[in-house]
C-alpha cells in the first residue's frame, strides 16, 4: 500500500539535512587531512636506522662533518650553535693583532692569535722594522722592485687586506720617509714669526696633499712668504682663524667653486688685519 502523500515532503527534507551533514562531515574531514599534512611537512624527516648509523660515525670526526658535501650552510650554523657557547674577540691596542677565546661546550676555552687588517702602516707593529729594511736595501742600490719582492720573501704584509707589496708601495713609503727627514740647513736656521708656517709642515698639519697646498699658494689663496736666502723656501701665515678656513676649503666638495660661498673660503684675510 503506497504511503500517503502527506509525508513525501518530510522525507524529502530528512533527505537533504542527511546529505548536508553528510557533505559538513567530509569537510571537515578533508580540512583535517589538509592539516595533519601540512604538519607533517613542517616535522624533520624521520631518520632510519642506516641514517643514524652514519649520523653518529660523522660525529666522531666534526671536520669532516663539516666539509661534507652534503652539509649546508643552515647545518653547519647548527653544528656551531651546538659545539659553541661564545666567542670573546680583544683587539690588542691599534694593531693588527687579534686574540680570539672560544668557550665551548663542556666549560673548555681555547684562545687563538689572529691577524686583522689594519688602515694604515702605522698600525702595524712591525712598522719600524719594516722602514728599517727598507731603507737597508735602498742604500745598497736595490731597486723597489727588488725590495718589494725581497720584503715578500722575508713575511713583511702590508696594510688594507694587501698580500704583498709591490714596487710602486715601496716607492710611496720610501718618498714619505724621505719628507719626513731631517730638515735642510736653511729651515733649521731660519726664525719664522708668529703664526707663520713652513709650508711642508702647514700641509703635514692639515692633512693636505703638498701640491694640493702649493696650488693654493700659486692660486693666491693662501698668504705666503719666501725666506730671504738665496732659493728661499715658502713660508705661510696662518693663525687660528685661518686655519679654520682652510681646513673647511679642505673639505669642501670637488664642485666647490661652482657655488657662492666659495668666494669667503678662498678669500685669504687682509693684509692689513696681518699684525
């Protein structure tokens, strides 16, 4: 006997809330399955015990560890964060030198002696050997080719992250040494005035090249003096003020003279304002 046609509709719609929850739960069911995998990509691969085996023979031997071809970047960084628990660098004053102490784990400290680059050749502790033995093999007529190859041979290094020297480094320290000297007859002898300046010694003072210093002087930005003797040498006046002055013309830019305040920076004081 067929059923009556009142309750069709009621069976329908008990069909459909079925289906939904039906659909509700293979969602939910796939979101969960989406989740475990993307957990599952986030966790270390799982090791086997042949992985552990060779796992554990590379840990005897850390170097070779460490050169593996198979050992990243990222696994060299945690090997180091394992096997290390600081490090302590002190530079030993303004030289080259360098003491490392490393605290590994298990409270043992090992300390190393490095060498840093430095600057300039002044911050080398053997800088005045190295002048020494320069000027040796200059004055046995050795060119700077020959010194510069000879220093090599013997470990001197110079500065700036530089593994040799070569004849044009020779040459320059050779040159700097030789302005550096003692001073000629006639500069020793000769008394300057308040606030004058041999100029070697104004350029030395102000960290300026000499020809840089002598193109002022032709230029007439600075006020300069011959001294009386025969070939006299230049002397310039140059007080406190003054010398604020040209040690911003120092540093102005290279386009200096293409703007207006350049007129004050060159503009040396008045003769009369000297005395």
């Amino acid at each position: 006997m067929p059923a009556p046609t009142e309750n069709r509709p009621a069976k329908a719609c008990l069909a459909r809330e079925l289906e939904h929850r039906w659909e509700q739960a293979l969602l939910g069911q796939r979101q969960l399955q989406e989740q475990h995998d993307r957990f599952g990509r986030q966790q270390p691969a799982t090791l086997t015990e042949t992985d552990r085996c060779v796992i554990e023979a590379l840990s005897q031997d850390i170097p070779r560890l460490w050169h593996g071809a198979q050992t990243s970047s990222v696994d060299r960084q945690s090997i180091v964060r394992q096997l290390i628990e600081r490090v302590v660098v002190t530079v030993s004053s303004d030289t080259q030198h360098v003491e490392l102490a490393i605290q590994w784990a298990g409270g043992f400290t090992s300390r190393h002696d490095l060498v840093r680059p430095v600057a300039r050749y002044e911050q080398l502790d053997y800088y005045p050997q190295l002048l020494a033995r320069m000027r040796e093999m200059r004055d046995q007529k050795q060119t700077a080719a020959q010194i510069a190859e000879q220093l090599n041979r013997e470990g001197f290094r110079p500065p700036k992250r530089r593994a040799t020297f070569n004849h044009q480094m020779v040459r320059t320290l050779l040159s700097r040494q030789a302005r550096m000297g003692r001073r000629p007859r006639s500069m020793e002898m000769h008394t300057l005035s308040p606030h004058e300046w041999w100029w070697t010694d104004l350029a030395r003072h102000l960290k300026l090249p000499q020809p840089t210093l002598y193109s002022w002087m032709r230029r007439g930005w600075v006020h300069a003096r011959r001294s009386p003797e025969v070939g006299g040498r230049w002397i310039i006046w140059a007080d406190d003020d003054e010398l604020d002055r040209l040690d911003r013309l120092r540093n102005c830019p290279r386009s200096w003279h293409n703007r207006p305040q350049a007129a004050e920076l060159t503009k040396p004081k008045p003769r009369s304002e000297l005395s």
